[in-house]
C-alpha cells in the first residue's frame, strides 16, 4: 500500500523548500513557526471487490498556516499552487479537490484512490509421494 502522507510531502518539498516551511505529519508542536503545513488525514472509505482486491479512498486536510502579514493573500496564492501540485502525485492522482480559509488557515481538501489486492495464503499439500524407477 503507498504511505499518501509522505507522497504529499515529498510533493510539498518540491515546492516549497524545508529551510522554510515545516511540514508536520502528526500533531503540531506548541509553538510552531509560521508558515507550515500540517497534513491530516481524515477519513478512509474501504471497500471490498472479487479476486482479493480492495479499493481505499483516504481524504487529506493539508493546512497551511501563513506569516501574519496578509495571511488571506498567502493562502490563495498556496492554494493556487497546490491545486495543481497535489492533483497529481507520483503514483496517485487527486480527486475531489477544493479549498477554504478559516481563521486564516487554508484547508486544501483532496482524496487520493488506490487498489490493494490481498495475497491468498498459499494451499500446502499434506502428503506427496513420488516413486521412480526403471525399466529393464
């Protein structure tokens, strides 16, 4: 199964350098330093298919949190930014994107979908019995 969280990350950095921007992955230290992103995940929708195949839908919020000058502007000139950086990952495509500003944090909402096929435990014969010889 791909780790979308770090996908979302690497794609981050490409764009937004680590001397800069810090990118929290689980929760965020008291008293970060601004800006930075915060990605959470917040829901995965499971669903089961034949031949051992099951499809996996996860839902992101990647914030961002801006400097305290013009944070309004800062976050829709991210938000452009990501709409078409996380639209495609390297080995998954986004859906279902779109975006808001609450309390001048941008909440950049996006779902990526995978397939995982289960490997069936293998059947192991009990007893195997070969007999060889020759004819004269």
């Amino acid at each position: 199964m791909i780790n979308v969280t770090m996908e979302i990350k690497t794609a981050l950095r490409t764009q937004y350098p680590e001397a800069q921007y810090d990118v929290y992955t689980e929760s965020i230290e008291q008293g970060f330093s601004e800006p930075c992103f915060a990605i959470h995940q917040l829901t995965a929708d499971i669903t089961p298919y034949p031949n051992y195949r099951t499809e996996i839908v996860q839902h992101f919020d990647v914030r961002f949190f801006p400097t305290e000058t013009r944070p309004r502007e800062q976050c829709r000139a991210v938000a452009e930014t990501l709409t078409f950086l996380l639209r495609q990952l390297s080995s998954l495509r986004g859906t279902n994107l779109n975006w808001e500003i609450t309390d001048d944090v941008l909440h950049f909402f996006v779902s990526y979908r995978q397939f995982v096929r289960e490997i069936p435990e293998e059947y192991l014969m009990e007893i195997l019995q070969q007999n060889t010889r020759t004819e004269d």
